[in-house]
C-alpha cells in the first residue's frame, strides 16, 4: 500500500503534534527550573534569556533535598532488589508446577490490583506500628515491595513459560543438579524478564506518593514525591523556580533509566503479563 | 513427546515441591496485603468518641452517616465522570497514537515511540505540579489564549472547569500505557489481514471497526479495564492539583477517603467510602481476571 505524498505529510504533522504535546510540559520544566521568579510569569512559554543556576543551588543548599533524594534512593534500590529476589522463584514456581490454590493465587495477585489505597494503608498502619516501623524506611521498602510483587510475579510466569522445560531437563540429563540446572540455564535465560521487574519496581518505587504521605512523619525521613508536594505551601504560595528545579533533579535520573529498561518492560507486558 | 524425566509435565499436585519457591512471596503478601486488607476492611465498624477518645463499635453506622452526607454524593458522582471520561480520553489518543506510530510511512519511528513514553516514567506529584503551573491564572495557557486576543479563565478555582483539569493531566498521564500496549496489539496482527480488508473495499474507519478492534478485543478489554482500576483509585493529581476544591466541585473518592482519615481522624468512615470503592473495582476486577485467565 502506498499513500500519497500530501497523506504521508498530514501523518507526520499529526505525529510531531501529538509528540509535542506529550513531551512539552517536562520541557517547559526544565526552562522554568532554569529562569527567575519574575521570568518565570513574564514570558511563560518562553527559552530562558539568563538561565541561572540560583535555583538549583537555594534548592540543594536552603532545603532537606538531597536527604529526601538519599531516602528516595534507599527506599527505590531496596525495593527492585527485594522484588526480584522474591518473585523471580515464586514466578518460576507459578510457571513450572502445578499445585492446589494454583488458580486462586493468580486471582488474588491479580484482584490485588484494586484493593483501595485508604485501606490497605490503615491496615498497614495497624502492621507498621506494632513493628515499630511507622516513620522509618523500611517500612515504605516493605510496602513497595508488595505493591510490586503480584504484576512481577505475573510477568516472570510469563517470562518462565517460554523457556522450554526441555532445556532444564537435557541440563539434568548433562549432569547438572536441579539447582544447578536453574542457575545455569533457567536464570540466564531469563535476565530480560528480572529487567523487566526491575524497570517497574523502580518506576513504582521512586514515583510512588500515597503511602509515603501517610507513613512519613518527618521531613527528613520524605522521599521525593512528599517533598515535592510539601513544597507547596500552606497559603498556596509557591516559589516555581526553585519548585522547578526540584521537580527536575527528582524526574531525571529515573526517566533516563526507564528510556534504557522500558524495551524489556514493554516486552513482558505485552509478551507474559498481559497477553 | 511424552517424557519421563521427573521435571516433566506435572502429574497431579506437585504443592511440596513449589512450596520453597513460593514461601517468600506468601509470607510478604500474607503480611502487607492479606491481614492489612482484612484489618482495613474491618475498621467500618468502628467510630472515633471524642467522649471516650478513642474508637468504638459502631456497627453500620459509618454506612449510613455515608447515605446522608452530600460531601460524599458529590465526590462518588465526580469519580464516575472522572473516571469515565479520562479512560475514553486515554483510549482515543492512545489509540489513534498507536496506530500512526504503527504506520510504515513514518519516519524516525523509533524516537517517537520513545518520546511517546516520558510521561510514563514522571512521578505522579511531578506531573500535577506542572500542569498546576500550566492552569495558572497568569500561566502558560492563559498567555497562549490571550496572544489569541481570548481571556483565559481561571482553571483550577472555577467549580465548573476543576475536575476537568483533573481529566486533562490523567488522560495525559495514562496515554503513554494505552499507546505501548496497543501498539504492541497492532504489531502483532496480521499484515495481510488489513490488506483483505482493502481489497473488499472496506474504508478505513471501517476496517478500523470491523476488522483492527475486533482481532485487538482481548487485549483492548484489559488496558481499559486496568486504566479503570488505576484512575479510580488515584489519589496524586487532584490531591496537587486542586485539593479537591472549590468546595468539593472536583472531590473525588480515595481523597475524601483520606481527609476523613487523617485530617479529620475518622479512619471508620474513611474505611467505609474506601469499601464503597472497592465494591465498585470488584465488578472491573472480576471481568479482568475472566478475561486474563480465559
């Protein structure tokens, strides 16, 4: 099928436009991190004509953010690594075995999706207390982590069934032990899937706000989101440049891991999780 | 090929032997989402006394203060126009995304499928903040209306235009998730079945209709179903964006939940609209679950 030239430039205009518009608000963004108060409102669309770093530096020296930015981290690296480690041989097991409960554990991890937040975090908070976690990291990691577990199981089942059973088994026949079998053979095999749970996990870790809200008692103990929301004064004031360049220095990192992971994300989803 | 080595095909139950790859996984959501779920669902039957400073048995009284209270009316009316609205936005762009992105005329294809993702990856409290600045009185859109010669109104305080903000920054947050997915559907069907259809003469918003949409439909039930499920439970974007106001003109459900939990401690009736909620997802999740098992 071709189209004619006129067809093929409408679909290029259509493109950039749609592109644009889900791509200019982080632009905008990043102009308003690097102008003054007054630019920010004289000229709102507008390139930078002085950028200054003033911003960055009253954010990074005047407040709590590179701590929130270190909770941030903490909190995200723990929870990708906890989540593999769990749900990498629980995926393996709903992949490989069959065992009674079967069905009604993928429906529980599958109807996890929709318990309401106000809910699961009051009786979090009933959990977190006794534990003497309320206020403290690991309680968040411990959070995150379960939020991310049932669609990471879901993607590594997947992942797992396409990898014939026939390989593990001509490894056992080889001499190989069953654990070695699965080191050897099942776990390479499989890195692209752990990727895939890794790029989500992190995603949902960094990004997430509700229960960090609840949870966080303390300005020193916020990660990012919480930061960022509390930047919002109380009277509605806000400082946009400094805001800006918050928001920034939060958004960054992450997006740049995501552009480099979301190909395996994408392919689980769309491979194992969903399909 | 029937085989008799001992990892093979699974006769009857093999529970024993998946129970050690399955242990941790049971253990962490048996603690963070089996008892925390039964012990929230089970604070609706408690109110807070300021007489005897704590909460007490209530009953159903948290259900029925619910029945009589306009503040919450307002917020399950605004949840299901919120909800239902942002979900058709997400679909049309998304989809109308996917399929140009799908085009083999396009050039430079690969940079915009991953361009088209960065809303993806921001957090949910970074996106409300931008597109606050955006609805400012004196922000970005009201200067892009007034070089039109038109008088921007004010976004985000007049009660008939604040929850629609709230649609306007979720449609632009989901539209990432409807387009990957459904791109990867587009991918996956088959080159002459398009073709067929062209010979038959079939126009193109018919071939869409009859053909594309039909041979997508599974994995089209379920990026809308699981958009239903996200963007009611959400809580980030109207929590930056408007705070539910004015009054309670763009309040929706998980944050009325919320400042009767926290800000006004009556986690009981908290609880209790969260419940409400979770019996509406449950239908969404019931047809979810059919559809990904079948």
């Amino acid at each position: 099928m071709s189209l004619r030239p006129w067809r093929v430039a409408l679909l290029h205009v259509c493109v950039v436009v749609m592109i644009g518009v889900l791509t200019f608000p982080l632009i905008l963004l990043g102009f308003n991190s690097l102008k003054s108060e007054v630019e920010i409102f004289d000229a709102p669309l507008g390139i930078p004509k002085a950028p200054t770093l003033a911003n960055f530096r009253s954010v990074m020296l005047g407040t709590t953010f590179s701590v929130n930015m270190r909770n941030s981290f903490i909190v995200a690296v723990s929870t990708v690594l906890l989540a593999v480690v769990v749900t990498a041989p629980a995926g393996y097991a709903m992949s490989r075995f069959r065992f009674r409960g079967r069905t009604l554990f993928s429906m529980w991890l599958l109807a996890t999706q929709s318990f309401p937040g106000i809910i699961m975090v009051l009786g979090l908070f009933t959990v977190l207390t006794v534990y003497g976690l309320v206020d403290r990291l690991p309680g968040l990691i411990m959070m995150h982590t379960s939020f991310s577990m049932p669609f990471s199981i879901w993607l590594l089942k997947g992942y797992f069934d396409k990898i014939p059973v026939e390989l593990e088994e001509a490894a056992r026949i080889d001499g190989c032990s069953r654990l070695g079998s699965l080191v050897r053979v099942v776990f390479p095999l499989s890195v692209p899937g752990l990727l895939a749970v890794a790029t989500f996990s992190l995603l949902l870790s960094w990004n997430e706000f509700f229960f960090a809200l609840v949870v966080m008692r303390s300005n020193v103990n916020y990660t990012l989101p919480v930061y960022l929301a509390r930047f919002v004064g109380s009277g509605g004031v806000v400082q946009w440049g400094p805001l800006s360049a918050a928001a920034l220095l939060a958004t960054l990192p992450v997006l740049l891991l995501f552009l480099l992971g979301q190909r395996y994300l994408v392919s689980g989803l769309t491979g194992g999780a969903i399909k | 090929m029937p085989s008799s080595s001992t990892i093979s095909r699974w006769p009857g139950g093999e529970g024993r032997r998946a129970l050690p790859f399955l242990l941790p996984a049971l253990v962490v959501l048996c603690m963070v989402s089996l008892y925390p779920l039964v012990q929230g669902v089970s604070r609706v039957f408690y109110s807070y006394r300021a007489l005897a400073r704590q909460d007490v048995f209530s009953g159903w009284e948290n259900f029925t203060l619910l029945l009589s209270d306009p503040t919450f009316s307002a917020a399950f009316l605004n949840s299901i126009v919120w909800t239902a609205t942002s979900v058709a936005g997400m679909f049309l762009f998304g989809y109308a995304l996917a399929t140009m992105l799908n085009s083999k005329h396009l050039r430079f294809r690969r940079f915009f499928r991953t361009a088209s993702l960065v809303p993806w990856a921001l957090p949910g409290v970074v996106i409300s903040l931008i597109w606050r600045y955006i609805f400012l009185p004196n922000g970005p859109l009201n200067a892009v209306l007034g070089s039109l010669g038109l008088r921007g109104p004010e976004w985000l305080t007049n009660p008939s235009l604040a929850l629609w903000t709230c649609v306007i920054a979720t449609v632009w947050m989901g539209t990432p998730f409807v387009t990957v997915m459904l791109l990867a559907g587009l991918q996956s069907l088959e080159p002459e079945l398009l073709e067929a259809a062209a010979i038959d003469g079939a126009s193109y918003i018919q071939s869409q209709v009859h053909v594309i949409m039909p041979s997508m439909r599974k994995m089209i039930l379920i990026v809308l179903t699981l958009e239903t499920i996200w963007t009611f439970n959400s809580f980030d974007i109207v929590f930056v964006l408007t705070k539910g106001g004015p009054g309670s003109a763009s309040m929706t459900l998980p944050l009325y939940a919320y400042q009767n939990a926290f800000m006004y401690y009556q986690a009981g009736y908290g609880a209790a609209i969260g419940v409400v909620i979770l019996s509406v997802l449950l239908l969404a999740v019931v047809f979810y679950i059919r559809e990904v098992l079948r």
